[in-house]
C-alpha cells in the first residue's frame, strides 16, 4: 500500500484526539487559541519523523515494515482487537474449521490465553487461563494483528500449532504442540445435591435459552442454583438477554455505546418461570463479552456473586474498508452493563472472591458457606471513566 495511504491511517487517531476538543471548545475561547489547535498540525511532523527515519538510520530500514508498524501500534493502543488488514489479507481464504480450544488476547508483543475451552486440544496440552504466548509456529507474536492471531489458530483438522509458551504457574519458557481439532457443541452440565444445584452454562450461542428452559423445570427450586459463568466466553448478546430473562424479573439488560449515536438500550424480558429460592452467580476471567452482561444484569437483580473480575471485553467490532484496497477491524461499540460498569474496561468484580478453584474442584460447599459471609468492599474504579 502507498506509504501516504499509511500515513493517512496513522493520523486518523490523532486527527480524533485534537478534533474532539474543538467540538467541545466553548465560544468564549478567543479565535486564535482555536486556530493554534489545527488538528493536523501534527501530520507534517509525522512526515518528517518517517522522511528522517528512512534517511538517517545507520542501516536503511524496510519503511513497509516501519511504517506497517506504527499503524498497528496506533490501532492497538486505542483497543486490543483493533486490527489491519491488507488487500492480500482479504484474498485469503478460509483457514478451516480446526482450532486449538484457545481465546487469546493480544498484549503488545505476546499474547494471553483468555480463555481455555474444556477438553479441547488447548486444555489436553495443558495450557491454562493466563499463560503467556510469544511464538506461533515459529513467528513471534508482536507483528500479528489481532484478525491475525486469531487466523493462526484455525485451520484444517489434524494440523498442528507449535507454541512457545511462559507458563502462568511456572517459571519456564517451552514449546508446546497443540493439534487443530473441530470443536463440537458445548453441551450444559448440572451437577445436583441436597443443598443447592449448580448449571455451568459454557456458552450464549443461539438456542442456549431454550436448553435451559427445557431443564430447569426439573430441577427443585427451593434449592439455591448456582449458575456457572466461568468458561463461558463466547455467545451472542440477544440471546444473553433471553437466559436472563429465566432468571430475573426484567428491565435494562446492556446500554450500547456508539460515537457519535444516541445510547441504545436492550431490555430483557422475564420468561414468566417459578423463581428459585436463590440464584448465585459463579464467574471470573473466561466470563466474556455476553456472559458479562448476563452477569452485570442478574447482579443488579440482587443475586449474591462468587468469583473473580471479569475481563472487560464488552465491545462490538466493524470491519471498514479501505478506499485504496485493504480494511480495518476497530471496536465501534461498547457495553455498559445493567449496574453501570463499563464491559469493555474493568469488567464485573463479584461480592465475594473466590480464587483458587481446580477445574475439578465443587465449589458448592465454598459458595453456600461463602453466603453467610459479609460481602467485599465495593470497587467503584470499575465504574470511573
């Protein structure tokens, strides 16, 4: 791509950054303080930076490269899962339909294992939540935008990935090969005893709602039922807006946020089911996106919470494309949930922490003696600007 089509992309943040002032500026502020904002006063220095860069560095510098990097920095730094992508990006045809059982999240120059998915290839390698990814198959993680790296997990069944992996529960660095399976339907477990009930609900994915209301007509409701949210990392929000519905009695489920659009709020409506004697919510860092403001909604309804913060990642993305061929992915939307937290920031914190739990591990007895204890102080950073 032409190096001023780059340079045109790198600006786009800084052209937002000094603009968003001027509109706010009040009439009052003289005209030459405004003239002295030009929001693209910048670009010409940014013109020179590259013109001295290409011309003075002691070796000279691949500017595709430099300047491809300056673009991904930008975008990354406004948002995690911004991305670029090139023309030959968008010729590219699909990978498969094989994956590894990962979510990952890029964090500059690694990434980070978000999400594990139960019994998949990921989970029998032994990778877990919080591990640290440098290399795929040899390339380092740094250069991949975030379309990229998730790219770089599918592909054909019976492929393999290998990835040099820091372990979060220990000092080491190694390489782990993780064989492409094809994921099949996650299926809803209930786990029942005489003292409560608990369903680990591992995703939103359309028709979740009508599973659930298919078991829960079994279950005894003067038992508490624990609703399991901590593998669930994927799903579609409308259909979070129908589980909560089984749930809770009604009202605000998420408000969506747009630049330059009037907010948008989705309610949910109640199913009209028997209420159960007390619904707890058990989440942490693998409750994302929907599963958070299924969190965020049932909490504001008065449920008791168990877990650890949640990530944050409530946020909607939009492909746009690029007049001199190319597009990029950017976070557009974002969530805010039922009580006021901001989802794509600092995510849902629980009344009580629980930490430490083995993926085998019934945390029942843990929850239900947890009940009688007083609640953790309340976080208000999750709700600051």
């Amino acid at each position: 791509m032409h190096q001023r089509t780059w340079l045109s992309l790198i600006s786009l943040p800084l052209v937002a950054t000094f603009t968003y002032p001027l509109v706010r500026q009040t009439p009052t502020k003289p005209a030459a303080e405004a003239r002295s904002q030009d929001p693209l006063a910048g670009l010409a220095d940014i013109q020179d930076v590259l013109g001295l860069v290409r011309d003075n560095y002691v070796d000279r510098p691949d500017m595709e490269k430099v300047i491809s990097g300056g673009v991904l920095a930008v975008l990354e730094r406004a948002h995690p899962l911004n991305a670029y992508l090139t023309p030959e990006d968008l010729r590219l045809p699909d990978p498969g339909p094989a994956d590894i059982g990962l979510r990952l999240l890029k964090r500059g120059i690694y990434a980070q294992v978000v999400a594990v998915r139960p019994g998949g290839p990921g989970d029998k390698a032994g990778l877990q939540v919080g591990d640290v990814i440098r290399k795929i198959d040899k390339e380092s993680v740094g250069p991949l935008s975030a379309w990229s790296l998730e790219r770089a997990l599918h592909g054909p069944a019976g492929t393999s990935l290998n990835l040099l992996r820091y372990a979060s529960t220990e000092a080491q660095i190694k390489t782990v090969t993780v064989a492409r399976e094809v994921p099949g339907k996650a299926t809803i477990t209930l786990k029942k005893s005489d003292k409560a009930h608990m369903v680990s609900i591992p995703d939103l994915m359309p028709g979740r709602a009508v599973e659930l209301k298919t078991m829960l007509p079994k279950l005894d409701r003067k038992l508490p039922l624990v609703l399991d949210l901590r593998q669930c990392s994927e799903g579609d929000l409308t259909e979070a807006a129908l589980v909560a519905g089984l749930f809770a009695p009604g009202g605000t489920f998420v408000t969506i946020q747009e630049h330059g659009q009037k907010d948008r709020i989705l309610e949910f409506k109640t199913a009209g089911e028997a209420p159960f004697a007390k619904v707890i919510l058990l989440f942490g860092p693998s409750t994302l996106g929907p599963a958070e403001a299924l969190t965020s909604a049932l909490k504001k309804a008065g449920n008791p919470t168990f877990g650890e913060r949640t990530l944050g990642l409530g946020v909607e993305r939009t492909r746009l494309l690029l007049r001199q061929g190319g597009a990029v992915e950017l976070v557009t939307k974002r969530w805010l949930g039922a009580g006021g937290e901001k989802l794509d920031r600092s995510g849902i914190v629980p009344d009580h922490v629980l930490k430490g739990l083995k993926a085998d591990e019934d945390p029942i007895p843990k929850i239900l003696a947890g009940l009688n204890e007083k609640p953790a102080p309340k976080d208000d950073s999750q709700n600051a600007a």
